[in-house]
C-alpha cells in the first residue's frame, strides 16, 4: 500500500478552468488554419455576402415597387458590372500612359540620387578604415596580412522564357475572371433569396422564443452595422477621390483624374492603399517637373488627405457605427491581412463587426465583445 502522506505520489491535478483555456486555443488555431487552408471559398463567399448587404436595401426598395426580386437583382448587378467596365474603360488611355511612364520615372529618380550623392561615401569610408584596422590587427598578431582580394561570383540569371509568362498570367487571369463569375452569382442569388435564410437561422435556434429573440436582435444589429460600415466606405472613397483629383490638378499632375479614381479605389484598401497611390503620384511627379520639390509636395497633399479621411474622420465614424475601438479594430485588420493578405484588409473589420455582435449576446463569449467594444 502507498503511504498518503509520501510526497513522491502526490499527483497534480489540471483545474478545469486551465483544460477549458487550452481547448479554446486549439479550437481558435484548428479555425485559423481551416480559413488559410481554405481561403479560396471563404473569401469568395464573405465578398458575396458583402456585396449582397450593400445592395439588399435597394433591392427591397423595388421590390415595393413591385418588381420581382429576381429581376431588380439582376439588373442591378448588370448596371454596376456595366459601369465598372465603362469606367475602366474611359481611364484605360491614361492609365496606359501612365503606367507606362513608371520605368522612366524610376530611372530619372535614381539618377537625381546619383547626381547628388558625395564624391566621397561615408559608407565606403568607414569600410575601408575597418578593413585597414582589421589588417593592422592581423599584422600585430603575427597573422598573415589579408591580400584585400575577393573572389568574384557570377550568377547567371535564367533565361526569359515568354511561354511560362504568358502561361502564369493566363492564369492568374483565369482566376481572377473565375472569382469575379463566382462572387457575382452568389451575390445574385444572395439577393434574390431575399430574407429566406434570415427565416431559416431563425428557426434552427431553438425552440424556445428567448432564443428566436435574441438571433433576430443579433441579425438585426449585423445588417445595421454592416450597412452603415459600406455607407462609410462608399462615401470616404468617393470623398478621396474628388480631392485627390483636385488637389493633383491645382498641382499641374497629369492624369489627375485617373489619380483620383485609382485614389477612391484603392482607399477601399486600409492603410496600404493611401500609401500606394502616395508614392505612385510622388514618383509620376518627378518624372513630370523634374523637382524633388514638387514630388514631395504631391505626395504631401495625398498623404494630407489621406490622413485626415483614413486616421481622423473614417475611424470616429467606423468606431460609433461598429462600436467598436480603435486598437481592436486595428490588430483585427492587421490579423484578417495577414491571414487573407488583402482580401484580409478588405474584409476584416465587417468580419469583426459579425464576431462582437455574437459575442454581445452568448455568455460564455460576452468577455471577448466587451474587449471588443468602445
């Protein structure tokens, strides 16, 4: 028989709390590898159900018209597909000119740099006094003294191979028209379904009309949210846009307008976005007046903009419409971009609208909305 009072068979007991903890956690990583694993479905359904809120309210407004949801849905996506396509193709011109004015832009600037670096590089000054140093060091030791030489490497670079560019790009083209084919339809029959899963996720919750109440508020307050989120986006973009546009041709930029619609578009992408369209006018600017003077000031009036819109006004109205703070909405967009890379970005901050609006009404996640909340 065992002694109790032995020490060496006293037994530690895992509290439960601690078990619960770690099945969380591995529960939290099995879903975060499930949506990398499969990122290529849920990213084409999330932007569906995006787009589908976007334009449920217009749908439901003509469909008190009268006209079938079928039909008001289809148009609808027509008309936006129609526009975006005319839109592209009005700044198809410039956008070519512009893009193909990059290289030379590239290169002038790298030449300026060139043209106003020292004759004597501080660099190469501290390098060869180390190496001189270095040799003395060794000659005192009794070492021989380092011949200076090096061995040179040559490394040959593949050959271009046109037939493997033109099969990536395909490709990747393919993907994109399939992703764009997808989203399309599951927006469409989205729409056209109308409220019939709301209905549905009604009726699975339980049997009980505590339970029914508490998935419509949630449902309720997910549209609602939503809904204002891409109000707020739309309308920043399009602010953007018009003042970028603006303020490029107070400048004297070229293709100011093309600046301004690439502005309103990329502005639906946080943080990257203002940056891209900063340092792509800076360096267009540079090529055009030949001054470092007026490419800062181009790319100041863009990052002035894109301060007040994407650090100041964005953020306060996104934080009162989604209720939530600054800090989690930052490290969430920052965890869906890393995850998702920019279809993270896009999709982050709706995706934790979803997440604190079921937190709020489940008890055993209510910690998780109130680190959440504002």
């Amino acid at each position: 028989m065992h002694d109790p009072q032995d020490p060496s068979h006293v037994l530690l007991h895992v509290p439960q709390s601690v078990r619960s903890t770690m099945l969380v956690v591995l529960t939290v990583l099995a879903v975060l590898a499930a949506l990398k694993w499969a990122s290529a479905f849920f990213i084409p359904v999330m932007v569906g159900l995006m787009f589908s809120y976007a334009l449920s309210p217009v749908v439901d407004w003509l469909q008190k018209m009268h006209i079938p949801r079928a039909i008001s849905a289809a148009v609808l996506i027509l008309g936006i597909l129609g526009g975006t396509g005319a839109s592209m193709y009005a700044f198809s011109d410039d956008a070519n000119e512009l893009v193909q004015s990059l290289p030379d832009a590239a290169r002038k600037l790298r030449d300026s740099l060139r043209s106003r670096s020292t004759k004597t590089d501080t660099i190469v000054t501290v390098q060869k006094a180390a190496a001189q140093l270095e040799q003395a060091a060794a000659e005192a030791g009794g070492a021989p003294a380092s011949t200076g030489g090096a061995t040179r490497v040559v490394i040959e670079k593949p050959r271009f191979d046109i037939r493997e560019h033109l099969w990536s790009g395909t490709l990747g083209l393919a993907s994109l028209i399939g992703q764009v084919v997808v989203v399309t339809f599951l927006t469409y029959f989205l729409l056209m379904s109308g409220d019939m899963f709301r209905r549905k996720l009604v009726k699975i919750t339980g049997p009980t009309l505590a339970n029914k109440k508490i998935t419509v508020q949630a449902l309720d307050e997910i549209t609602q949210q939503m809904q204002r989120y891409l109000l707020v986006q739309v309308l920043a973009s399009v602010v953007v846009g018009v003042a970028t546009g603006l303020a490029f041709w107070a400048l004297g930029l070229q293709h100011a307008a093309v600046w301004g619609f690439a502005a309103a578009v990329l502005n639906l992408i946080p943080y990257i976005g203002s940056f891209v369209v900063t340092g792509g006018a800076a360096l267009v600017a540079f090529l055009q007046f030949g001054s470092v003077n007026m490419a800062l000031a181009v790319a100041g009036a863009s990052l002035f903009i894109n301060t007040i819109e994407g650090y100041l006004i964005v953020p306060w109205v996104t934080s009162k419409a989604s209720k939530m703070n600054a800090v989690a909405v930052f490290v969430g967009v920052l965890a869906w971009g890393w995850l998702w890379g920019v279809w993270g970005l896009l999709l982050g901050i709706p995706i934790m609208m979803v997440i604190k609006a079921v937190c709020d009404r489940v008890d055993d996640l209510k910690p998780v909305g109130e680190l959440l909340g504002t």
